[in-house]
C-alpha cells in the first residue's frame, strides 16, 4: 500500500456531488458501495475512491487513523 496514496485519502475532499467538501476517508460506505456498483470516475479520483471502498470493505480503516490530523 503507497503511504502517498493513505495520505491523500485523509486530506483531499470530494471535489462534486453529494458529499462535496467531505475529506474523502470520512465519505460513507454506501456511497462508496454505490460508485463501486455505478463505476468509479476516470483518473486520480476514482483510484483513490476504489482504494477507500476496498479499505472499508476489508475492514482497513485503523490504517487512516494514524494519518488523519
């Protein structure tokens, strides 16, 4: 796991939709459920969001907590 990519996920914020302006570690499991059944976005942003939703699906979020500030 690329301690660049756990750093991104606890200080970028969703950019649009929904949960615009949520850092992306703290956007909901549904909603990433939801993208997962839909499609994650092209580039950066949906790596990142697919990352988040396998974390949670796996039960990873203690990987976060050390990061967040």
């Amino acid at each position: 796991m690329n301690p660049e990519l756990l750093q991104l996920l606890t200080t970028m914020r969703m950019p649009y939709g929904k949960y615009k302006g949520r850092i992306l570690c703290d956007l909901p499991e549904p909603y990433l459920v939801w993208y997962h059944s839909k499609g994650f976005p092209d580039g950066k942003l949906g790596m990142l969001l697919h990352t988040l939703y396998e974390i949670k699906l796996n039960g990873l979020e203690y990987l976060l907590k050390p990061l967040r500030k």
